[in-house]
C-alpha cells in the first residue's frame, strides 16, 4: 500500500476509534448502575458523587479492535506479544476497579505484564545514546527498560485524580511520539496513536464534558495508558540510535531527553510525590492529595481549567525538547527535570503566600 493511503487512513483509525468509546460508554454504564459498580466518595478522592469507573474497558476495547484490526489489516508488523501484555494490565486493572486489589498484586501485574514484551517480545532499551561512552548490555537494558515501564505506568496511574488530566496527557504524549514516526514515515506507531487518541476523545468527552452520563477511567484505564505510552517511549529510543541517525528525516540525537520532556507531566509529578512523601518518612505508595492538580485545587481552579492548564505546560515542554533535541541526552534531561520541578512548585507558592495573607488579615480577637 502507498504512503499516500497509510497517512490518509491514520486519521481514520482514530474516528474508528472514537466512535467505538463514544457508542459503547452508555451501554457500560447502564452495566454500572444495574450492578452497583461505582466509585464512592471518601477523604482521598476530589468527587463528592459516586461515579461508575469503567472508562477504561471502553478504551480498551475499542484500541485493542481498532489496532488489531489495522495492524493486520494494512500489513504493520505488530509490536510482539503487545496484545498479551496488555490483557495483562487489563486484568489487573479491572479487578481494582470492581474490587480493591493489593497496591504488591498491582505491581506484580505490571511487572509480569513488562517482562512478557520486554522478554518474549524484545522491546528493550539497546543503546544508552553516547551516554558518557557506555556500552548496554542485554541484562541492563532489560532492567532499565522494565524500570522504564513501571515507572510510566504507575506515573499516568498517580495524575488520574480530576477529570481530563490523564486522558489529556496521553493525547499529547502519544500524539507527539507519533508525529515524529509519522515525519518519519513509519506509520506504525501513529496507527498504534490514532487509534489511542480516538479513545481517548470519546472517554474524555463523558468524563469532562457530559452531565449526565460521567464516567471515569479507573486503574483499567491509566495502567493501559501508561503502558502504551512506554512502549512508544522505548520504540521512539530505539528507532533513533546513533547508528540509525543516517536513515532518519529528522533525527532526535537526544531521544531519551525528549521522550522524558514529552511525557514531562507523569514524570515529574511522581518523582516530586515520592521523594515528598519518603522526606516525611511515609511509603512513597502511601496515597494523599499532595499532587500537582490537588494544589491548583486549593488554589480554587476547575478541574477542567487544571487539565488545559497542565496540558499546556506539557506541550510547551514537547516543543522545547523539539527544539533543544542536539542539546545531549546528559545536558537536557537535566534541564527538563529541573525546570520541570520548578513548575510544579509554582502551584505551592502561591498556596504559601494566600495562606500568609490569610494570617495577616486574620483578626486578633
């Protein structure tokens, strides 16, 4: 098949995709209210409703069929053993949404799930870039890179807190990921991210925008989603070694860096949460509202008006690793890491300063 028809047949994948979530979502939650399976209000979570969590089954469902099916259809070599792992992911994920599983099961499931494409499906960091000159040899690439996937899944699992901020994330990620393929011309991966993003659309248009039907994504969905994403961070690595830079349109010679600067607002929040919590001699897993979003909630935003707001930061983030992609891997990681950080405390700040006005205005008696 031509070029000319895989790239008019991308966006395609991505309506498929869309209408499968959008079609399906009330019928899933005509399932949740007949079976009472709803998420019930308490002190860790931001809604004062119970709200079906069954999102992620239509997002599942519908990029597993759409995938599946133009994968195959249009003659992409599928990613191995992809479809294995996720049923994986799903598994645990569902059993977390209807019933409260184990924060060591959930992880167990996540790294079963990495092993079975890292392992048998050899999808594992090869090279580390030029970093200080150093070799990667099998063991240590496939440690790094199941480091790598746990890390992102559990990243994207810790941001689904308000509506749209997961879902919004996993757009521009993927959808920069799959730009660059796409310029590239591998239209594997922006197959692989249409029909991502379509789900996505149609999950987040119930979950922000609909009044009457909401719906979250629960663990089924933000474990998908992170998994996902870190399969496109490692291919994305892997498709741009040095060695491969000559066959590339436009090479990112610091792609590590990049795909970090890309997938910025999972990364960062969960390293600023855990090194939190450790500080306070708590499990770095120990559940609170010490996030990013829960702060911009303090300070009286919407959650819709967080999600657009973070989203954006994470697009200016994707565009200046763009920019900066002959930087060095060493030299931009660190440089997205610590501006990174410092946008996320300005949310703390300005807590401080609304709170010290506060006291100021406080009466003595």
């Amino acid at each position: 098949m031509d070029s000319f028809t895989l790239k008019l047949l991308t966006p395609f994948a991505g309506v498929f995709s869309f209408f499968l979530v959008f079609l399906s979502i009330p019928t899933i939650l005509r399932v949740a209210e007949s079976k009472n399976l709803y998420d019930e209000p308490n002190k860790r979570t931001v809604h004062k409703t119970k709200i079906p969590t069954l999102g992620g089954l239509a997002i599942f469902l519908s990029f597993l069929f759409t995938y599946s099916i133009f994968a195959e259809w249009f003659s992409f070599t599928q990613i191995p053993f992809l479809i294995p792992a996720l049923l994986i992911i799903f598994s645990i994920g569902i059993k977390d949404d209807i019933m409260v599983t184990a924060p060591m099961v959930k992880l167990f499931g996540q790294i079963l799930a990495a092993f079975v494409i890292i392992g048998w499906g050899d999808l594992r960091f090869t090279s580390l870039h030029g970093f200080l000159g150093l070799d990667l040899n099998y063991m240590v690439g496939f440690m790094l890179t199941l480091v790598v996937f746990i890390y992102i899944v559990n990243g994207f699992n810790l941001i689904d807190g308000i509506d749209g901020l997961a879902s919004i994330s996993g757009i521009i990620s993927i959808t920069a990921f799959s730009f660059w393929f796409y310029i590239n011309g591998n239209y594997h991966i922006p197959i692989f991210g249409a029909a991502l993003v379509g789900a996505l659309l149609g999950f987040t248009y119930f979950n922000v925008f609909s009044k009457t039907q909401k719906i979250f994504m629960g663990d089924t969905g933000s474990l998908l989603l992170g998994f996902l994403l870190a399969v496109a961070a490692v291919k994305f690595c892997e498709f741009n070694k040095p060695e491969n830079a000559d066959n590339l349109k436009f090479a990112m010679n610091s792609a590590p860096a990049v795909a970090i600067g890309i997938l910025i607002v999972p990364v960062i929040d969960t390293l600023r949460i855990f090194v939190y919590r450790i500080s306070r001699g708590n499990s770095p897993f120990t559940a609170d509202k010490n996030h990013i979003h829960h702060r911009m909630l303090t300070l009286g935003f919407t959650h819709l008006q967080i999600s657009s707001i973070i989203g954006l930061v994470n697009i200016f983030f994707v565009v200046l690793s763009y920019y900066l992609r002959n930087l060095g891997v060493v030299k931009l990681t660190i440089f997205n890491l610590v501006l990174g950080l410092a946008f996320s405390y300005i949310p703390a700040i300005f807590i401080y300063r609304k709170k010290k006005r506060m006291l100021k205005n406080k009466p003595l008696f």
